[in-house]
C-alpha cells in the first residue's frame, strides 16, 4: 500500500538538488508567513547592490537597494504569480552570506 509518505519520497527522489532547494526555501517561507500575520521574515545578505536574496518563486536575486539598510517590510520585487508579490516580505540581514543554492540544470523545462 502507498502511504502519503511514501508519494513524498518518489516526488522527492525524482527532483534534482535545485529543485529540492527551491521547494523547501518556498516551504520556510510559507510557515514563515503563517507565523508572521502573512508576510514572512526573509534572511538576507549585503551586498554593494544592497539587501539581497534568492527568491525561490521567481527564480532570480531580489536586490533591495537602499543605503545603510536595516532591513524590515518591503514591497516585493516578485513577480505577479508569486504568493509575495502582494504583501511583500520582512528582510532580515544576517551577519556574511547566504549559503550558495544549488546550480540549475538547464534546459529541462520551458518556462
Ligand atoms: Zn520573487
């Protein structure tokens, strides 16, 4: 008999690392979120660029650029489909870098 578990293991063992990365960052944010009245507090690094981090729903390094950036609730740079892009999300600085996500494979999929 197939357990709900069991599903999860076959879902999980078919992705690659970039996909297993991408779904568990999206699953901190969502419990995040559901700690935080809706908006999620998100870990971030500096950079020269300024606050930035890896969104998992869009795919790309959201960069938040103001000088001397404490952090805090800002709107979101993603894009329409993402669950952030209406309420945004808390930036929390975190001393260093973020640890690096896995490389994506390409061409495996259109999006
Ligand atoms: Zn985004």
């Amino acid at each position: 008999m197939t357990t709900p578990i069991d599903e999860l293991r076959t879902m999980l063992a078919g992705m690659d690392e970039y996909e297993r990365y991408r779904l568990m960052r999206r699953m901190e944010i969502e419990q995040s979120a559901s700690e935080n009245d809706g908006t999620p507090i998100i870990e971030c690094e500096r950079t020269p660029s300024g606050l930035a981090f890896d969104c998992p729903y869009c795919e790309v390094r959201h960069f938040h650029s103001l000088q001397d950036d404490p952090g805090g609730h800002r709107a979101a740079h993603c894009k329409p489909d993402s669950p952030l892009h209406n309420g945004g999300y808390i930036l929390l600085p975190i001393e260093g870098k973020l640890p690096p996500a896995p490389v994506k494979r390409r061409g495996r999929r259109a999006r």
